[in-house]
C-alpha cells in the first residue's frame, strides 16, 4: 500500500477545482505530494469535453447553469449537487504506466463503490461509463486527462439528483436516447454524498492499493505551478 492524500471539498465551482486540479498535478509530479483524491460536487454546470460536437447543447431559455470547455476527454456532461465528483490525481508512473488499464480501474472502483449499498452496477459492451442493467440506465461518467503520466479530471458518480438535464439539456456523453439514473433512485430511498463517500475512497483504495489520509486544505497554500522538466511526455484524454 502506497500514502496518498484524499481532500473532501464540499460544493465547488468548476473553474476553482479545475485551477485546484492543476496546483496538485504540480505537485504530484515534482513529488511534494503523494497520489492525492479530489471528492466534491459542483454546483450546476456543463462540461464540454475535447469531442464536443456542435449540436449537443439544447440548454432550455434562463436555465442557470455555467458551460465550461475542458480539456478532458469525451462529449458533454453535466454535474449538479447530489453528484459524487471524485479528481484522482495520480502518477500513472507508479500505476503500470497503462491508459486502458487506468480507466478499466476506475470502472472498477465505481462498481465496488455501489456494492455494498446493494446497488448492482456493470460494464456495457459498446457503451461508455458504468450503468445499471434492465433495461440500461447510466449511473456514472469518466472523463480524464493525463499529461506527462499525472491524471487529472475522473468520474462523476449520479447519487440523489433530478437525472433531467442529461437528457433535457444535452446530448449526455454524446449518447442519442440514453436513459440516465441515480443510487437514491435505485434504492428507492434518499442518499447523501456523505452516505457513499466512504466507499468510494474505500473502493480507490483497494483498487489503486494507496492508504488515504485526509489533507488538510490549509497544506494546498504553499503549492505553486512550477513547469516540469525531466519526464516524458505523455499525453491523452478519454472519456467513459
């Protein structure tokens, strides 16, 4: 088991956990700190990832919601309070160096997230993120971006919100038709973030094999982006 940080943040804006994001990545890559998790959720906004297509906003007249173009992976998506945003900022360098097999983990990270609540959650051939099954239902999203072998943005777990705007105001994912749903929905009962929190740092931990400490916040003020030198390039963005 390898340290690693874990930050719980609260309700955020994008653009503040974006420029937060970049800090860490830094600082995960000049080694001033260990693997670090990002848990959050977003106040309403949609993202617009690097294959957003003319097309996918449908956004209804006054809808009061930001629209921010990333650098991650994959189409549009939309994150809204009630939604378990987790950033894993990690150096692939110690992980296998292995895209496909970082996005494969963090599928299996939110599968083993929703188990012990007893919600059953799978892999779909041909369809992008983890659903529910019968009839297919998408419960989560993953979106990263890995420059020079350190990964940054990361999946986006629907937990108790209204599931419309994936449908309503986008074209979610870039998915015609797809059917969108939540674990409160599932089970038929309220769900907090607090509530899954744990068991998706649990789940990270088993999966990546890193013990978490909680970081404090006031320990982000002394980083500073510092350009990196000495480490191959490596560069990609995907989305689930």
């Amino acid at each position: 088991m390898r340290d690693a940080y874990v930050l719980n943040l609260g309700l955020v804006p994008y653009s503040e956990t974006w420029e937060l994001q970049r800090s860490v990545a830094s600082a995960v890559s000049r080694g001033v700190l260990p693997d670090t998790v990002l848990l959050l959720e977003h106040p309403p906004v949609v993202t617009l990832g690097r294959r957003t297509e003319p097309g996918e906003l449908h956004l209804p007249q006054g809808a009061k919601v930001e629209i921010v173009e990333t650098d991650r992976g994959g189409k549009s998506t939309y994150h809204g309070p009630g939604q378990l945003v987790c950033y894993p900022i990690f150096d692939l360098a110690r992980h296998g160096q292995d895209v496909e097999k970082y996005c494969r983990d963090l599928e299996e990270a939110l599968i083993g997230t929703m188990a012990p609540l007893g919600v059953e959650a799978t892999r779909i051939e041909g369809l992008t993120g983890i659903w529910l099954q019968r009839p297919p239902r998408k419960i989560a999203s993953i979106g990263i971006h890995i420059s020079k072998w350190i990964t940054t943005h990361g999946y986006a777990l629907n937990v108790d919100l209204d599931p419309a705007p994936f449908t309503e105001w986008i074209t979610a994912c870039g998915i015609e038709d797809a059917l969108f749903t939540t674990i409160a929905r599932d089970l038929g009962r309220p769900v907090t973030i607090d509530e899954v929190r744990p068991y998706a740092l649990d789940a990270l931990a088993e999966v990546f094999g890193l013990d978490f400490e909680e970081l404090p916040k006031e320990a982000l003020e002394p980083l500073r982006l510092e350009p990196e030198h000495g480490r191959p390039t490596q560069r990609a963005a995907v989305s689930k």
